[in-house]
C-alpha cells in the first residue's frame, strides 16, 4: 500500500501543490483526468481537470499527485462537480506515499463474481459441527444389516420402513446448515425427536437409558431464552405442534447421523393422513442402530473421505482489485485456519461474457466481527487473460510501457539485499 503521510505533511503537500499548481491526475472506473489542485480546506479539496471529462458527482475516485520526488495517492468521493471543476472530501483513509503496488487498485465491477478453490486434504467436512464428539465405530449391531453397499443399505432401510410408516427419509446437509425448528434441535443437542402422537406431544419422558429422546422439558430449554416466561415458551412448542397437526402428521421422529464432531443429517419417519398410528420404541431402536450403521457405512466405503479432498468452491465479496491481486471478504472466518499466508489457491473470475482462472497466493489476512478479509497476489495467469483483465479494470488496453511502472506511473521500488546474500 505504502507508508501513511501525516495530517501535517499532508497539509503542506496540498499547500506546495496549489502554489506550484503541480500536476495530478485523478482516476475513476474505466477513465482518467489530468489537472491541478486549486483550493483545499479541513473538510473539502477543489480540483480543476483539463480538458472535457465525463466524471459527476458520486462518483469514487483515486487522486495521485507527483510532489517532492514521491508518488503519493488517496481515494475520495467526488461530492460536486461544476464545469470542469470538482470537490472531494479530505481523504477518508489517509493518503499515502511511497506506494508498493504494482498496479492499481480500483473499486470492483458490479457484475464481477469471484470464487477460490483449495486444494488438497487440510479440510474439514463440509457439515456443520456438534457440541459433542461421536467416534464412528463398527456398530455390534452391524451383523443384522446388508452393508455391502450403500444403495443396498438404504434400500433394506426404505423397505422396511414403508411397511411401519407412511413417510420416510434420508437427510444429508452437505452445503447447507440446520434451518428447521427439528435440525436446529438435533444440532445443539445431538438426540432423537419424538412425537408419539400429536395429541400427546412430544415425548414427556425418555423410555431408553442412554438418553437418546429430546423430552419436551428439554425442548422448552432449548428454545426459550431468559427474557420469555414458561408459558410463552410452552405456548411457541404447541404452535409448532399445531402446524404438524394442519399438515395431518399423526406421529413423527428425527434421528440425528453424528460423524465425529459433525452433523451430517438425519432420519425422518412419519406416520400421517390414513395412517393414524403411533411410532413406538421398536421403531427408535431400530432407526437409532440403523444411524450408527450408515455412518459408518460412508466411513467404509470412502464418501468422507472423497468430500474432504473434493475442491470446495466460495463465492466471494471483492472490495478491491487490481491487475495484479486483490482483497476480498468472506463471512466464514472458521475458514482462517485453512487460508493462512503464502496458502496458493485457485481463483476463477467470472464477468458476464468470459471466465478466467488465476493461480493466486494469500500475502494478507485479517478479520472483523463478521468477515474474515483475505488479500491475494496473481502469481499465474495467460497474457490473454491479463491483457483482458486490464483492460475490463482500467478501460484502456494494456501497453508494454507499463511493464516498467508501477502505481501511479512510477519507477519500480529499489531492490534492497539483505546482507545474508
């Protein structure tokens, strides 16, 4: 970026730029303007371009003035514009001198996507995690299924279901996190939901020992927090309760599939319409041996395996770039232990009309409350793709003149070696 010139410096800059009407140029998207400063206060700065000029008010811009042998740049917005003469506020972010880019960075274009790929096994699965830890082992109930395959496995489970229930399913979350009252209640607790009639509600006691069954109690626990009473919480369950029962759902269960540390879905049972019967605790034990079966089942057979070193594609939300890098935000900050510095990724950026694929490395990270912020330098990419990239950038096509240049149309920094060489 470079080194951050003080409000003092600043001043007496803007004050020999406006006696010796030192040249400038200002930069928005896809145009340029040369001109001069003419007056500047504590809040505002007015600058006189030559020649026509298509910029207006609202419009971002980056200001670069030539003065004391230093290239120093800030961006502003322009706020007015009259004739050729425009007003911009004093840099909101500092101006800064002895910059370090090699191209400039410039405000990204609306119908631009980004998205990165990371390869390799430094993973987690793609599901979203528990509170507990369940260690996936061969289930001594293995002998009472046909896991030869997966389909066939799911198979046997989908027959013998149809002839217990009216509904039933298989749930996996892969790219998505637990939405319903049912999958957020499985996250956070890790047990079973059951219903045995909706007249009754949901289960008052649990019948197994190990403590699989979520009671109503527990329920009531998990969705209430200290600002509602027992019976708002209590009236907020029977209104779900009352949704099942306009749907005709008579009797229900959800088993949660625990992998590990992760919650990768669940089974549905539903017993509803003509089929007014109560799933009993056979059915539970069944489909709670069944769980433990099938997860270790995709253990067996690779599925966790093939997910954790499949490339996992993010879209992205670019708040600058530039020919050469760019930075950009990403509301999984868990993702901070997998994009650490000097990571190399595979970066694809997508305009309406044409892809391009960019080998890239991460040179900067840092979070905030609510993203983590990664800054990538291009490292591979075709002279095709560059020259195109350019050009969507800065509106001007690509010359060999600027091989040479940096920022701002200056030198490149002096190459410093260190000692030990």
């Amino acid at each position: 970026m470079g080194v951050r010139v003080n409000r003092i410096e600043k001043e007496f800059l803007f004050r020999g730029a406006v006696d010796t009407r030192a040249q400038i140029e200002v930069h928005g998207y896809k145009k340029e303007a040369a001109g001069y400063l003419v007056d500047f206060d504590d809040d505002l700065i007015v600058i006189e371009l030559e020649g026509d000029s298509s910029f207006k008010a609202g419009e971002d811009v980056r200001v670069y003035l030539w003065l004391q042998n230093n290239m120093h740049s800030f961006t502003s917005m322009i706020r007015t514009k009259e004739a050729n003469r425009i007003t911009v506020p004093q840099p909101p972010g500092g101006m800064y001198k002895s910059l370090r880019r090699k191209h400039e960075r410039t405000k990204s274009p609306q119908t631009l996507k980004a998205y990165f790929t990371l390869k390799g096994t430094n993973f987690e699965l793609n599901f979203p995690k528990t509170s507990q830890y369940f260690p996936v082992e061969k289930p001594s109930s293995m002998e009472s299924f046909d896991d030869s395959s997966i389909q066939g496995l799911v198979d046997d489970f989908r027959r013998k279901m149809r002839k217990r229930v009216s509904r039933n399913e298989i749930v996996l979350f892969r790219n998505r996190q637990p939405s319903s009252f049912e999958e957020q209640l499985m996250h956070r607790t890790a047990k079973i939901i059951w219903i045995p009639t909706i007249k009754e509600g949901y289960a008052v006691e649990d019948p197994f020992p190990d403590g699989r069954i979520l009671t109503k109690k527990e329920i009531i626990e998990e969705t209430g927090n200290t600002e509602c009473s027992d019976k708002v919480l209590n009236t907020r369950v029977e209104d779900r309760l009352d949704e099942k029962l306009r749907e005709g759902v008579f009797s229900e269960v959800y088993c949660p599939l625990l992998y590990n540390q992760f919650f990768i879905g669940y089974l549905h049972l539903c017993n509803a319409g003509e089929r007014r019967e109560n799933i009993k605790e056979g059915v539970i034990e069944y489909i709670h041996q069944f769980a433990k079966v099938i997860c270790y089942s995709l253990e067996v057979h690779g599925y966790f395996t093939s997910l954790a070193n499949r490339e996992r594609d993010f879209e992205t939300s670019i708040i600058d770039i530039s020919a050469s890098g760019l930075l950009f935000a990403h509301p999984m900050k868990e993702l901070s232990r997998d994009l650490m510095i000097h990571t190399d990724i595979s970066l694809t950026l997508r305009f309406p009309h044409r892809k391009i694929r960019i080998g890239a490395r991460i040179v900067r990270k840092f979070k905030d409350r609510d993203h983590l912020y990664i800054g990538l330098q291009f490292m591979e990419m075709s002279q095709e793709d560059f020259r195109f990239l350019f050009e969507e950038l800065y509106g001007k096509p690509y010359d060999e003149e600027y091989d040479n240049k940096w920022e701002g149309g200056i030198s490149p920094p002096e190459l410093v070696w260190d000692d030990a060489f």
